[in-house]
C-alpha cells in the first residue's frame, strides 16, 4: 500500500513536540529522512508549557540508570543548542545558570544534608551553602532560609523558542511536519513495512514508525496492545520582574520552582494533577506553589502577573521514561513517558533512537525498554 501522498516513508514520527522533533533532527543530522505527524500545533501540549528547566539532579532521589541519562542529556544540550543557532539563528535563551534545593527550615535540613552526601559523591562542583551564601546567588530569597545545594552546571532554557528553533532547523532541512493529522493505529502490512492509520481515513507506509505521541501516547493502538502512559496536569505561571536580579532556578518543598527567565519574567511552578487530558488554572492550584514563597521569597509575589498556564506532563506507570524497539513488532520504536523531563531529555532521546533506528541498541536506554509494559500477544 502506498502512503498517503503516494510514496512509502522512511520513517514516520508520530509526535510533534519537542521528542518527536528531536528525533526527526538526529536521524536528518546522520543522513536520514523522516516525515513528522502531529494531530494539532507542534509542542502544543507539553513543550510550550515546560518551565525549561535543566536539572538533572533534582528529578530523582537516587543515583543510578535514570539520573545517568538526565546527567548525559544536560552534557549534549550545549552541543545541540550551538547547531541549532548556527542552522537557524534563533537562540532558544539556553543558560547554565546554576540551580539551588533549598531547605527554608531547620528541620528541612538533614534530608538536605543526606541528598547533598550521595551526589556530591558523583558530582564534586556542588556546594553545599548556608543560608547567607544561598541568598548571595539568589538574591530573591530574602525570607526565611536554613541551607541550600547549590548545583552550578545546572540551568534552563526557553522552550517554546527551542522548539521554534528546533523546527526552523527541521524545515530548514525540508523534513516536512504535517499538522492536523491524529494517529489512531499502527500495523504491520504484511510485507516488512508498516500502516499508520489516521482518523480523518488516511493511511500512510513507512518502513519504521516512531510513536512521540507524549500525553496522547496511550490513544494510539499498537499491535497487542497499547501504550499505558497517564496525562498529569501543571499549572503554572509568569511574573514580570523589573530587571535581571533575579539569576538561578530555586527548588523548594513541597515541590515548587521558580526560574528566572533571560527576558525578565520569571516562572514559578508547579502542580501534579491527574484529570485526564484537561487543561485548567485554578486559584487553589495556583496557591500550591505560591504559599510557600510568602515567607521564602516574598519579594516575588509583588510582581505584576504575566500570565498563567497549563500543559500536560506524559508518565509511565514507573515514572520512568520508555525508549526503544516494540518487542514484538518490528520497526515500530517508542520514545514517551519523558514526565517532568521532556525538555532535558530531548538530545538524548534524539541520539538514542536514532541509534535504534540504524539498527544499534544503545546502553543508556537498556533499562527503559518498552517491553516492561507491552503485554505479549502469546501470554
Ligand atoms: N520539569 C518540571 C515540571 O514538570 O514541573
């Protein structure tokens, strides 16, 4: 069967947000073409609503597989952020700014203490700062503060214009995005290739498929079965501030962030929420993550409100992500479950399935195969 414009693909890549066109950069950088599906505006769910944070260490209690590819993904984002610029002139506003995990009480800081002895063991340029040295990197944090880790490599990036140069360098590169397309079902054809099926009633060929569906991973149906990933919502806002003061990323519990931006707004987030695909701001939702600031950093909720957001979080029943070859199904991949890490683990991904999709069967991903979830058809 021929593809819908008449021809079979390489590959397609369903997911246009900032996975799926990661991908489509990597295997475009390595010589290969790919076309990318996307139901509605590229990085419309997730993407443009990441708060960009690059912060590997405060996305896991514990060292091991997962921490290794937040760490390997933080060490290719400057490489991938200088092609990008170079390709298309767009600076996607990428800083190592450095990021501090605060302990605002006295009681806060043994688990403090504890996280700082395990990764400074694999990190040795982190500090650990009292509360004087903290407020001399972040001057924000004017209230009340016991100790802070401050993490120097660390930092963000813009991710609505990575993503707007990210695909300035995909059409730069003619990898064509198509929009408007919903992906309902993935096939073998029966002779080596594979159907990807819309819902307008189109059917396409390609001889690998990726699936970077994100949130809406789990609408897809995949041979056996289909893939158990869970939208969880974030509300999340903008304040203006006057000037640049305001200069590191601070994480503080229960589980809020704020993010001083290079344009002078700064982001402050975020909540959980598991209400399906629903978007919302809520005051209640809001107040999570701005009561604790009234007495850490209180100067911040005097600034004039931005605006206010929410976008949806892709999760694995593990939490973990899920890279790697369909077990049963050859030349279908998955790259979802990215969670609160979609925008730092964009390069790697990248890298990792392409490799996939030459036919190699990188180390990084080895603990996050697919095959932890997909049920076998035989049992
Ligand atoms: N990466 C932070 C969050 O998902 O809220």
């Amino acid at each position: 069967m021929a593809g819908k414009s008449g021809s079979r693909e390489e590959v397609i890549i369903v997911g246009g947000g900032i996975v799926g066109c990661a991908i489509a950069w990597h295997l475009s950088c390595r010589g290969r073409k790919s076309r990318i599906l996307e139901r509605q505006e590229p990085g419309g769910l997730a993407t443009h609503a990441a708060a960009g944070i690059l912060g590997p260490m405060n996305e896991t209690d514990r060292p091991g597989p997962f921490l290794d590819l937040l760490r390997q993904s933080l060490s290719l984002y400057p490489p991938f952020v200088d092609a990008l610029v170079e390709e298309t002139g767009l600076s996607p506003d990428f800083t190592t700014s450095g990021i501090l995990s605060v302990a605002p009480r006295p009681e806060d800081r043994p688990a403090l203490k504890a996280r700082f002895e395990w990764q400074s063991a694999l990190d040795s340029s982190l500090v650990f700062c009292e509360a004087p040295e903290a407020r001399a990197l972040e001057p924000a944090l004017t209230g009340t503060l016991d100790s802070a880790i401050y993490y120097p490599d660390e930092g963000h990036v813009y991710a609505p214009r990575l993503i707007k140069a990210l695909l300035g360098a995909l059409s730069r590169r003619r990898i064509p995005l198509e929009q408007g397309v919903s992906v309902t079902r993935i096939a073998p054809s029966g002779h080596g290739t594979l159907l990807v099926f819309d819902r307008e009633g189109g059917c396409r060929e390609a001889e690998k498929v990726v699936l970077a569906a994100g949130a809406l991973l789990s609408d897809i149906e995949i041979p056996g079965t289909r893939v158990p990933v869970t939208p969880v919502s974030g509300q999340i806002l903008a304040v203006r501030s006057p000037g640049s003061f305001y200069r590191r990323v601070v994480f503080y519990p229960p589980h809020g962030y704020f993010v001083p931006k290079l344009d002078g707004t700064v982001v402050i987030g975020a909540t959980e929420e598991t209400i399906g695909t629903r978007t919302r701001v809520t005051p209640a939702g809001l107040m999570e993550f701005l009561s604790p600031l009234s007495s850490l950093a209180p100067g911040l909720l005097e600034l004039p409100l931005h605006h206010t957001w929410s976008g949806l979080r892709p999760k694995s029943p593990d939490a973990l992500p899920i890279l790697g070859p369909h077990p049963e199904c050859p030349g279908l991949f998955l790259a979802g479950g990215h969670y609160r890490n979609g925008i730092l683990l964009a390069p790697v991904t990248g890298e990792i399935m392409a490799d996939w999709i030459e036919g190699g069967s990188p180390a990084l991903s080895l603990p996050f195969l697919p095959d932890r979830f997909l049920k076998s058809r035989n049992g």
